[in-house]
C-alpha cells in the first residue's frame, strides 16, 4: 500500500506521548517501526500491551503500524480502542477517518454492481447528542468539569453566608443554584461517559472477507449472498451465542439494515 508523505507523517510514530511510558520494549517498538519492520513493531508494542497495559498512545502507534502491514482490520480496532480512551485525539480521529474511507471503500467494491449503503444508519437526534456527549468528550473531562464549579459554588457559599452586602449574597445566592446544577450536569455526562467506555455493543472485522448468515451454523445454503463485509468494518454487536463451555462462539451483528446477520466470533474484535 502506497501512503502519501502527508499520511505518513499523520502515523508517524508519536515519540511526545511515549515518553510518559517509555520502556525499553516500546524504544524497540518505535526503532522498528521507524526502520519498516511493522511486523516486529507490532509484536513489541503487543509485548507492552500485555505487561503494561493499553494506553491511547500505545493503540495508536499499533493501529499505524498495522496500517502499514494493510491488515484494517487490527488498524481500525486499534484506532477504535484507542479513541474510547482519548475521544478528542485529532491524529487518532484523522487516522480512524482515513481508514473508514479505505473500509468504505472495500465494502462497495464486493457489492458487485449492487448500490446498497455500506455505512452505518445515521443517527437521530437524541442519538447525536448522546454521542457528543459520552462518546466523544471523555468522562474525565466531564468529572473535571464537575469538580470546578463546584468548587465555584462552594465559593458562592461562602459569598452568601458570610457578606452582608445584600448584591453580593444575591450573587453568591442566584450563582449558587446555576453553578450547582451545571455540575450535577457534568457529573451525569461523566457517568454516561464511564458507561459507554464500558459498553461492549460494538466490533470490527478481523478476517479479510465475512459473509454474514441467517442463522448460527456453518453451513454454506443459509450465507445470505447480499452480506459480506471485509475486515475493519464496525459493526454494532446485537446479541451472541455461546457453546457449551459458555464461551461466545457465534455474534448477531448489524451494519444498517441491508447487513444484519450471524458472524463466528473468531472473525470478530470486540471494541
């Protein structure tokens, strides 16, 4: 895969966020992607996943070096994970739209002449709202928010009970109530935030190319013909099935309403 030297510079590795953490595994990582060995830098940033644990940073730089490998799949679970972490990234955001556009794009080309959407349905207005608010602001912000004017109106406490001038009691009175609500506001957005981060509704496909079918077993006279996604398109989850052992073997998943049906689990990363 070709990428222009802009796009190269928008997954270059980010060095500045690193050096929070930095470790020698992750100073391998970041040799061995800056010299072209993706497959190395994949294994050691995985390495430091899994003795660290994941950090926006960390996904990020994974996400680009899968990128670089053309494997979309593990690129746009990456950049999904790390986006959950850190919503307002603008280089995770950038990379997470450029690759949308690469799935979209694959997505269509396995239409076969037939103009079906390939995107999610678009959300409605409570929706929308929903999504700027817990998905994209994150729920430390919202509790950052919180704590502040509440220490606001902890100081118009203080200007009401202990000023007598009657314009400033009223200030301290009036500025109380505003300042006290917005922060139960904020508190409920930080909530919603920590919910959605938790929430486990949605996927990506990991395998190059999935058909979807109408029920949970592999045999090949129920694949639906109209449903095959490829690998880095993100789903919503809409419920599973487990095997015996209880392990999840089978997902019922939804693009929009021309793509609706059962996926193997093995084929699936949940965000």
């Amino acid at each position: 895969m070709k990428i222009s030297k802009r796009l190269s510079l928008i997954i270059s590795v980010n060095l500045f966020y690193l050096t929070l953490f930095a470790t020698p595994s992750v100073s391998v990582a970041d040799s061995a992607y800056n010299a072209g060995n993706y497959l190395q830098a994949i294994e050691e940033y995985n390495a430091v996943a899994e003795e660290f644990g994941i950090s926006a940073p960390l996904l990020y730089n994974l996400g680009n070096a899968y990128l670089q490998q053309d494997d979309y799949g593990n690129a746009m679970l990456c950049y999904q994970k790390a986006k959950k972490l850190d919503p307002s990234n603008k280089l995770i955001n950038r990379n997470l739209n450029y690759l949308s556009g690469k799935v979209e794009d694959a997505n269509k080309a396995e239409q076969k002449g037939k103009r079906k959407k390939v995107t999610e349905d678009s959300p409605n207005f409570f929706q929308s709202i929903h999504a700027s608010v817990a998905e994209d602001t994150s729920s430390n912000t919202w509790a950052g928010w919180a704590a502040a004017t509440f220490l606001l109106f902890s100081g118009c406490v203080c200007l009401y009970l202990f000023t007598s001038n009657v314009l400033m009691r009223k200030t301290g009175f009036f500025g109380g109530i505003i300042l006290i609500g917005i922060s139960i506001i904020c508190l409920v957005c930080a909530y919603s935030g920590a919910a959605s981060y938790e929430n486990k509704d949605y996927g990506v496909i990991l395998t190059f190319k999935v058909p979807l079918i109408t029920e949970p077993d592999n045999s090949t006279d129920k694949v639906n013909n109209e449903g095959v996604l490829t690998r880095g398109t993100k789903i919503r989850i809409i419920s599973e099935e487990t095997d015996a052992e209880g392990n999840v073997s089978w997902y019922k998943v939804r693009l929009n309403s021309d793509y609706i049906g059962w996926v193997p689990a093995k084929d699936i990363g949940v965000i």
